[in-house]
C-alpha cells in the first residue's frame, strides 16, 4: 500500500491528485506553474504534497505525468534542427502540401512556419513499388553521403520517409542503420515504425513532427525522471498519450508526437470514468483553464478517437482523442480592437504575469478579472485562501483599457467580456456535436478545469443542454484522470481490398499481425496476460470515396456474419455522419487497426448514501452578483462545497467555491449531490 499520483502540467496551474491506497481517500493540490522548466512546478508539488501526508518519496507506487512540453515545442517552433531523408523526387513534399487550403477565400493566409531547415531536405535513390516489390535498389553510397551532410550542417534529428515504405520498409531500416553507423548520437525516425499507413504527406508530415520534438522530450523526460529519483520515488513514471492512455518513459522518447495533446486528454479519461459511475451515456467535456478551453464528446462512455489530426497546420496520423482547443481561459487577454469590437484570446496573461488581480505584474484585463468585478469569483481570495486578489487591480485593468475606449461602465464591460468568451467556447462546442450529427440537447455538459464550472451553466444556456454534472474536485480532473487511464498503443497497417467474403483470410490475417505486435508491445510494457483486452477496427468507404470511416469489428476472428454486421455499421454511420448512405454501393477496407491495451490498477470512488432530507448548506458570506442577461447585481449565497452532502438540494442563485473553482449556479437552476459527491445541476427555463 502506498500513493498514487497523477500530475497535469497546465499553462497557469500544475494539478496533483494523490490516492492513499490504504485508507482509500482521495487528495488534490494545485501548484503554480513554471513555464520555464516545468518540473520545477513538479517537483516542488510532490515535495509538498508528500510533506501534506507525511508521506515518505518511496511509498509513491504509481506516478503519472501529464506533459505540454512537445506542445510548446511546437507552438514556439523550439524543436530540433531536422533533418528529412526522402525518396529521389519527393523531397519537397512538405513544402507542396495538399491542395486544399485552411481558409479558402484568404488568398494571403500564411503556410505554417517550415519545420526543416532550408537545404535540410534530402533525397536517395531507392523506389519500392505500391505492391511492395523493389523497383531501384537503395544507393547506400548515396545514403552515407547525405548523412554526412546533414551531421557537417549540424542536424542533431532526422526523420526518414521513402515512398510505399508502409507495404515493404527494408528501404527504410536499412537507412536507419546507415544513420547510425555514420552518426550514432543522432535521433531518428522512420515512418514505416510509426505511421505505417497510406497517403505519403500524411505519413510524412507524421515523421517530420516526431523527429521534431524527439531531442526536446528526450531531454525533457530524462530530467524529469532524474528529479523524481533524486527526491527519492523509486517507480518509473508514466507519461499521458494523445489517446488517452499512459505510456512508460522510453516509448515516449521514441514517439513523442504521440504526446501532442497529453493533458487534455487525461481531463477527458477522468469526464468518461465519472460518466460511467453515474450511468451518463452521453457528455460533451467542457474543461476551462487559465489559458484554454478544451472541447470533447464522448458517446457510451468512450471518447471519440481521431485518426489523424492538424497539430500546429501539419497533419499527425496517430490517434487522439478528438479535442477542440481554443484560446479562451481565465487568463485570456479582452482588448477593443481596430473595429471597435471586443474581443478575448487567444492570448493569455498566463500564470506570468497573469491576470491583474493576481498582483504580480499583469496589468491587461482578462477573464478572471471580469469575473472578480462581477462578484462570481472572491473579491479577497482563491484557492482555497492560498492566493489573495486585488479588486482595483481588476477595475484599473478593464476601466483602462476597455473603458476609456468604449462608452461602457466597468460592469458592462466585464459582463461584455464574460459574454465574448462564452459565445467563442459554445462554437467550439457546436463544432465537436451539432456540426457532427449530433443533437447537443441530449447531452450532459461535464464541466471541470479552474474556469470550466465558473462558465457551465451560461454556456448550457445558450446550447440549450439542460443537465450539468460538476465532479468533486474539477480543477484537477485530468490530474485524476491519469490515475484512471490503463497503458494502450494503437497499431496500424493500410492493405487496401474489398470488403467481400473472399477476402476474409486476408483480413483475418492483418488483424492477427497486428495482434501479435501488440503483445510484444505490451509485453515491453510488463503487463501480465490476464490484464490484456485487445480491439478491433476497419477503416472503411465506399468505392471510389477519399476519405474513410473507422469502424470497430468484433474480437476474434471474423467470419461471413460478422463481417456483414461490420459493413452494416458502416452504412448507419456513414447515414448519421453524412446524412445519406448507399447499401448497394461496394465497399472498401482501407486501414486495419489494433489496440492492445494494458489495464492499470485504478483507485475506486466510493459511493456514499443519499439522504433526501439533507439540510441545506449555510451561506459563509452574501455577495453581489451581475449574471448574464441581468441588469442589476442580485445578492446571492456563497457556500462552501464541503457543506453539501449526498442529497443536499439548492435553488440558485448562488456561488459554490472550493480551492480548485467556482462553481456560479444562476437564478432559474437548481443543484444537487449525488452519492459520489458531484454536484449535478439542471435548469428549468431551458429552450
């Protein structure tokens, strides 16, 4: 018996959710956060948070970690100098792209700022064929001499993507160990390990990212796993996946672009795990932070994946959970623009400066500081008490700058502010479900991160969703998702074919393939054979179609039943997705997918008796309280959430704080606890 841990790493806080295995309670703790070196923040909350427990660094016996550093790396284009081996011919393909542009009628949109270096895109003369069979040998003399090249001009990465080297990749290893031999300390990637999939920009695009960031997390991780052993934890950590899932040290450093979208995903993990406990099918996550908000839906308790996403304008075909991030956050910057609009984000003041109530230098006005002058965050303290705020630093900050360049009054201009962020964050949630298929009505809105409750019942309003559910501790919900997520690698091989019963031997054969990958994985990975579940998928389209659906197929192995019921799924999703779908048209199965998956010991929450007589809190303090589509302060409650109990009901208004949130339940809602302690909120008025 011992603790376990999960760390999230955000822009402005850094979230620790802590297990005591033996007494079975569940601890959260928020650290600022040092963008710098954000282990610093890391290393200092454990220290802390161990000294809370009176806990000793060797009684960790799980430790997760949730990162932002490839996502920074590519956002401040602070990667490694790249280098590209490619087919003789196809060097330029990142730079030639896809046809389709971003933003169609903005003639003078920029390309994403290059991730290789002019000069630094090389080609060797090889070709392999679309069936696999060589065409041009490769020329390693060639291959030596490009790589000499590329260590004179100081590449310190290279990644390596030859054409059809998915179906046949002897080119490409082959490559790899010339690399090697000719510059051993150089990080390398070859896309037939990590993609091997079809469309060559996709595929490539994938390569050139992971080579990008692989000596940035590299460094990173190992610093990381130095520190936590110099504190004295003695297990390996895990590092969070885009897909949800944990991964050990060492297959991080080999994959980091896998990683792109670590936290958030975690956050989405925990929103699933909750969902399941209170038999909620259906939840669009709402996860607001100080400096973004990210957007998910999940669907019978399982988020949706995505097979290939834009990170920073390049394609990554790896899976992700599908996460819409925009930058709207308790520390995003409002201004009046040229126009005279008011607008917010995606800058952020961040945790430094941060917003001007923060008192540590931020004199813009943000979010967090509209929130203060309206009464619907503590005019005195947050976090618990832990951090004081100062209201005229909020009024100077948005009297300055929105005021005096508007005819507003500081409460119009913050309940303006208030407004601009809510209507950017219901877009983004329009974009994830009602732009989908999908009726948002019948949803429940899980809303967590520091700002995500402070924000939920305005933004359900406008949606029109009528249910809200708040989890215990919302600020550090993808701290305690990585608590709850089990080790995954999703694998991958493109064998394009006809989805028809004379193919059955051919499709039962790459899904066995890629079975037996996946149990060398996992094996990698010390999991025991009675903790492994594989799944099953097919991407599949109608003949002559571009783009494909993925399809979950049935364990085991697939028969003339089975695979009919596959293609039947196929045609009802393609129906909800598109609105139409043709059951006489042929298909094709495109991309064969496997996910072997590692289940990770997860802490249990505890269901606590509901007592339908429970009193009511008592209000702590009175405060006056603009909401929005009011025209006067209204005096409301506030609480503290500890008060509330299974089966405790309260008619709003009224303000519900704890250390990591806020959580503003407006006239019209009415808010109660369940026996897990969330708080589920739903509003009478609703449209």
């Amino acid at each position: 018996m011992g603790y376990m841990i999960g760390v999230d790493v955000g822009g402005t806080f850094t979230d620790f959710s802590v297990f005591d295995q033996a007494s079975g309670e569940l601890f959260h703790f928020k650290n600022s956060s040092t963008p710098s070196d954000p282990s610093e923040a890391i290393v200092g909350g454990l220290n802390e948070v161990l000294e809370m427990k009176d806990a000793k660094p060797d009684e960790v016996t799980y430790l997760a970690h949730g990162t932002t550093v490839s996502t920074n790396a590519l956002i401040e284009k602070k990667g490694a100098r790249l280098g590209l081996i490619a087919t003789k011919g196809f060097k330029d393909l990142m730079e030639i792209g896809r046809q389709n542009r971003p933003s169609l009628y903005d003639l003078l949109r920029q390309k994403p700022v290059p991730l290789i270096p002019s000069g630094l895109n090389c080609e060797v003369g090889e070709r392999i064929c679309y069936d696999g069979s060589i065409e041009t040998p490769l020329d390693e003399e060639e291959t030596r001499r490009v790589v000499r090249f590329l260590k004179v001009r100081g590449a310190d990465s290279v990644a390596v993507c030859t054409l059809f080297s998915f179906i046949n990749p002897v080119h490409e290893r082959r490559i790899k160990e010339i690399v090697k031999e000719e510059y051993p300390e150089i990080y390398v990637t070859i896309s037939s390990e990590l993609a091997p999939e079809f469309r060559e920009y996709s595929r490539m695009s994938t390569t050139v990212l992971n080579s990008y960031l692989g000596p940035v997390m590299e460094k990173y991780v190992n610093n990381f796993q130095r520190s936590i052993r110099d504190m004295g934890i003695r297990v390996e950590p895990y590092v969070t996946q885009s897909n949800g899932s944990i991964i050990s040290i060492k297959e991080t450093i080999d994959a980091p672009i896998k990683t792109a979208v670590s936290g958030p995903s975690a956050g989405v993990i925990g929103a699933a795990y909750i969902g399941k406990q209170c038999l909620i099918n259906k939840i669009i996550t709402f996860d607001m932070g100080g400096t973004s908000a990210d957007i998910s839906l999940v669907e019978n308790c399982k988020p949706q994946i995505s097979n290939e996403r834009s990170v920073e304008g390049f394609p990554a075909r790896i899976p992700m959970i599908n996460i819409v991030t925009i930058g709207a956050g308790g520390g995003s910057i409002a201004k009046i623009d040229e126009g005279g609009a008011l607008k917010v984000g995606p800058e952020s003041a961040g945790a430094v400066p941060g917003p001007a109530c923060y008192n540590r230098g931020g004199i813009l006005p943000t979010v967090t500081d509209a929130n203060i002058i309206l009464g619907k965050l503590s005019q005195k303290k947050i976090l618990g008490g832990r951090m004081d705020v100062v209201l005229e630093n909020a009024y100077e900050s948005i009297t300055g700058e929105i005021c005096q360049k508007s005819t507003l009054t500081a409460a119009q201009a913050a309940n303006g502010i208030v407004s601009v962020v809510n209507s950017n964050m219901v877009r983004a949630i329009r974009s994830v479900s009602v732009e989908k298929g999908y009726d948002v009505r019948e949803f429940t809105l899980m809303a967590f991160g520091g700002a995500g409750p402070l924000h939920a019942c305005e933004v359900a309003e406008l949606l029109g969703i009528k249910d809200i559910l708040i989890p215990p501790s919302p600020g550090t919900l993808c701290s305690l998702g990585l608590l709850m997520a089990d080790t995954k690698f999703d694998l991958c091989h493109t064998k394009i074919m006809a989805g028809s019963d004379e193919n059955l031997d051919l499709i039962n054969e790459q899904f066995s393939q890629l079975y037996e990958n996946g149990c060398e994985m996992l094996d990698r990975e010390n999991i025991a054979k009675d903790r492994r579940r594989f799944e099953f998928f097919i991407d599949i389209r109608y003949r002559r179609q571009n783009f494909e659906i993925c399809i979950q197929a049935p364990d085991g192995k697939l028969t003339v039943k089975s695979l009919e019921a596959v293609i039947a799924d196929f045609h009802r999703e393609h129906k909800r997705s598109y609105g139409y779908c043709n059951e006489n048209a042929p298909v094709e199965l495109i991309n064969f997918r496997v996910s072997a998956i590692g289940i990770i010991d997860k802490p249990e929450l505890k269901k606590l008796p509901v007592d339908r007589e429970a009193k009511r809190p008592a209000a702590f303090e009175i405060r006056n309280v603009l909401y929005q589509g009011k025209t006067e302060y209204i005096p409301t409650g506030i609480y503290h959430r500890d008060d509330f109990c299974p089966g405790c009901v309260m008619q709003g208004p009224a303000i519900i704080e704890q250390m990591d949130t806020t959580l503003v339940v407006p006239p019209g809602w009415t808010v109660e606890a369940d026996g897990f302690m969330n708080l589920r909120l739903t509003y009478s008025e609703v449209k």
